[in-house]
C-alpha cells in the first residue's frame, strides 16, 4: 500500500497571549549603532517636521499617529472650495528617501517610569482622525471590527505633538450634525454636500421655503479658517457652481457665525473691518456677536422627533435670531486639547525618578518629594505646561515641580511657560524646527530657550483678495499691511513655497493655472 505523501502535524498547544504585546518585528526593534529612538506621537505640523528634521545618524525617529499622511492645513480650504486636490496637499508619513518609521496606531497610554507607549492600531477606521469627539467626551465610540489588539512600543525620548480637536461649548446637537474642519475627509465632506444641496434643491419635488433652507450654507467661527472657507465656497458658488445650476441665482447663501464682535480678532482693526466690508459685498452674510444654541435636522418650526435626514435641512438656533434653516454647518471655532493629553495624561502611577529633575531643587534617590503626582497643566485650557524647552512637566500637592529630561509636548497641546506663541501652524513648526535642532546639536541644557518669531499673518478673504500683516520690526523693509490684490498674491507665494515637497509645489501651481482656464473641479464624490 502506498504511503501517504501527506504529513500529519501534530496540532500546537495555543499561546498564551497577554493582553498587550510588545512590538518585536525588525522595523521596530531597538536601535543599533547606538541611535536613541525617538517616538513621535502625532503626524501634523509639529510631528511631522521633527521627524524631518532630526539627525539620522544620531536618532531613530518613529512616528506613531491615527493617520499617514501629513496635512498642508493653510491650502485645506481650498480643497473644499474646490481649488485643488486633495491629494496636492498631502505628504505621506511613510517616505523611502526619509530613514523614518511609521506605526498607524494611536496612543493610549503613558508609562514614564518604564518609558512605554501603550497604543491602538487605527489601520481600520471609519474615522482616522477622530474629528467627531470633542473635549465633554472620552475615547471616541468605536465599532468592533475597529478596535485592534494594544501593543506596547519602548522610547528614549518621547515627542507629544498630538494636536487638537474643535472646542464645541456643549453646544448640544453640534457633536453629532455638524460638520468640523480640520482633515481631509471633513473637507471631502463639505465640497460633496455643497453639491449635494444644489441637487437637492433643482428637484421639481423641493418646495421654495425648502430650497432656500438647503441653499443656506453656515459657518461658526470667524477666524482664519472660518473666513478663508466661507471665501472659497462664495468663490466656488459665484464663479463655477451657478453656471451649472442658472435657475438657482440668487437663491444661494453663506453665513460666517462669531460671538466676538469682529471676524480674523489676531489682525489690526483696520484689516479686520476691511476684511467685514470686503467680504460684505461679496455677498457673505457676516453675523458677528451672535451666540449658537442648538443644532438639529429639520426645517425650522417643525416638531420633534428629530432624526437625521440628509435629504433636507438642518436647523441652526442663535439667541439673536431664532431659528434657521441651512444646508450644511460647519463647525471651525476654538481648540481644545485632545482626549489623550485630557484624559490619560493625567495622574503619574510611579514617579520617573531615572528622567525627572526638580526644579530649583535637589534630585536624585531619597530627595524626589512625596507624590501623589500628575502632569502640569494650564489651569483654563488644560494643555501640558511645558518649560522654556518644552520638556513636560509632573507637579504634586506641595507646589513641587519635576522636569522630565526625555519628554517633550510641542504645538496645540502644549503651553511654554515662558510665554505662549499663537495655536498656529506657523508656531508649531518653529517649535519642531527648534527642538530638532537642539537635539542634533546635544545642547538642549545649555541653549537658550524656544522663543516665536512672528514672520507675519495670512487671510484669503474671497473674490481674489486677502489680508496681509507683518510684525512691526518688519515693517521697515516691507509694507506692514497689505489689502486687496496685492495681499492675494504674497497669499498664493507664500503657501506656494511652503508646501513641503517638490511634486506638490509643482502640482499645486499647475492647478491653480488650469482653474483660471477652465475652471475649477465641480465633480461630486
């Protein structure tokens, strides 16, 4: 009788996992050569450049973010208004010709004391970036099939630069019907139910009170991000979307939201008052001081059950004018920190004695004061009070303070000490510059410590105008304001040249000269 060519083998007994896993695979083990791994937790402007800038010879960065791909968040408006791609504004993470690795993944839990990151893999989402929680809720809820097995990654110097989420106010209805800006996918998600409301409203079965309601576009938050948006989409509607749909001219209507008196409050009163008009007689319904109430879906007037329901409108509540009804609300107003830096970096289990120095103290073994500890943080906005060299903080119920010599926060989650630069794009990636640097140089002890150097502040306004202002020192080389044309085009320069790579620069301005010859993208998906 033949044998069997087929092997039996025997079956193993199963593992026994533990709960959390520490990374082993090649990509992520230590370091050789002597190089410090340095994890990054964040992908955005302050993590991002870090990863760029430090040394490969010295250091072995790790970038550890939700999402793998970096954002150029100045031109984020212009995707919505349908001025460029999404894709011209983004960088992968993940770069062959940069020694940097990537873990998709965010960070959960801190262990100073053992130097570990315990983490989730975010590889399968419905939401990378979480831009639906906000700062009265914890972890953001997710499905089953989304949550992965935690796994625990070691560091020599830990770098927090996790960003921040909208600020919401408690504002009920706005968490679940509004739409926030900061990623990719929230500006996919206007330009799409831009269209959508146009198509909404051209059906024979849509009533006129319903079709004024779905043509009525609404932003919160007149800062730079508010205003710029609510600028693209009047440019998108007047110039591009109007010509596909004639029968709705006129009908179409943007509102810009504040509770301040005046929208863009970080430039001069002059810029921002021409910004008001300029933006006035574009047609941008400007509704300074007013105070949001409520979000919900349905006509104004109706009764409740109110249940989401895209093929109508929403109603927005203000104190000053009652109800509402809009097409679409997006929500740009404040930041607030992120849910890791509120809700897990918080109490201190064991005090990190090998990488903690008091300050203006003694140090070392039997000197460290008793805890209980926690992170430092600022008393009104709860980001991490960093010192002057943006190494985190731990205090205790005496008023004691320890620097942590291995742990740094840099960006919208973190407040120097010495002064805090504005929650700008421009700031943080100065920090990240900045600590990179002193990194690669060793002198971080001895180097002064991180100063903001203003190089001047932006604003598209609309209809090819913008803003324009340069700190006052500066104003003797060049003009200190600019208005108008003028500014539109130092705009387009500048943001030109600051896109990071090559391909996207070059991308970017083919773009914007087939926009002026054929117009720009109206397609819908």
């Amino acid at each position: 009788m033949m044998r069997s060519l087929v092997r039996t083998v025997p079956a193993l007994p199963p593992p026994r996992w533990r709960l959390v896993r520490t990374l082993s695979t090649d990509i992520l083990q230590r370091p050789r050569e002597g190089k410090e791994r340095v994890v990054i937790l964040g992908s955005g402007w302050g993590g991002y450049t870090v990863s760029r800038k430090l040394s490969p010879k010295r250091f072995a960065p790790l970038v550890i973010s939700p999402r793998s791909y970096f954002v150029f968040t100045p031109l984020l408006t212009s995707t919505a208004g349908g001025d460029l791609d999404f894709s011209h504004i983004v960088e992968p993470v993940r770069d062959p010709k940069v020694d940097v690795n990537f873990v998709q993944a965010a960070a959960r839990v801190l262990d100073l004391n053992r130097k570990t990151v315990l983490c989730e893999p975010t590889v399968v989402k419905g939401g990378v970036t979480q831009t639906h929680t906000d700062e009265e809720n914890g972890f953001r809820q997710t499905k089953k099939w989304e949550k992965g097995e935690p796994f625990e990654i070691s560091y020599d110097k830990l770098i927090i630069s996790v960003g921040a989420i909208s600020r919401t106010f408690k504002t009920p209805g706005v968490r679940d019907n509004a739409i926030f800006f900061r990623d990719i996918g929230d500006s996919r998600r206007v330009r799409r139910r831009v269209r959508e409301c146009f198509e909404l409203a051209i059906l024979p079965t849509t009533s006129p009170e319903m079709r004024r309601y779905l043509l009525h576009f609404a932003i919160v938050g007149a800062g730079p991000t508010g205003t710029e948006l609510a600028a693209a989409l009047r440019d998108f509607i007047a110039s591009d979307l109007i010509t596909l749909y004639p029968a709705l001219d006129g009908l179409p209507r943007i509102s810009l939201y504040d509770v301040a008196p005046q929208v863009l409050s970080m430039f001069d009163e002059s810029l921002s008052r021409y910004a008001m008009d300029t933006m006035k007689k574009e047609g941008i319904d400007v509704r300074t001081s007013h105070h949001i109430q409520d979000l919900r879906w349905g006509a104004p007037g109706t009764d409740p059950p109110y249940e989401m329901d895209p093929r109508g409108c929403l109603t927005l509540t203000t104190k000053e004018e009652g109800q509402v009804g809009v097409g679409l609300c997006v929500w740009a107003t404040g930041n607030a920190v992120n849910e890791f830096v509120s809700e897990s970096l918080c109490d201190v289990d064991v005090f990190p004695t090998a990488s903690a120095v008091m300050k203006n103290g003694p140090s070392g073994p039997g000197k460290i004061p008793q805890g209980p500890w926690t992170y430092k943080k600022a008393p009104r906005t709860g980001a991490l009070l960093v010192d002057g060299h943006l190494r985190v903080q731990l205090q205790n119920e005496t008023g004691a303070t320890a620097v942590l010599q291995d742990v740094f926060a840099l960006g919208d989650n973190a407040m120097p000490e010495t002064g805090s630069p504005p929650a700008t794009a421009q700031a943080t990636s100065q920090e990240a510059k900045w600590l990179a640097t002193r990194l690669n140089h060793g002198d971080l002890a001895t180097s002064p410590g991180f100063s903001f150097r203003n190089m001047g502040t932006l604003a598209y306004i609309g209809d090819a105008k913008a803003l324009m202002q340069l700190p006052d020192e500066d104003g003797k080389y060049f003009p200190h304001k600019l208005t108008g044309r003028r500014a539109w085009l130092v705009w387009n320069s500048a943001y030109l040249t600051m896109t990071i790579s090559w391909r996207n620069k070059l991308r970017v301005a083919v773009r914007w000269m087939l926009n002026r010859l054929f117009g720009r993208d109206i397609s819908r998906y």
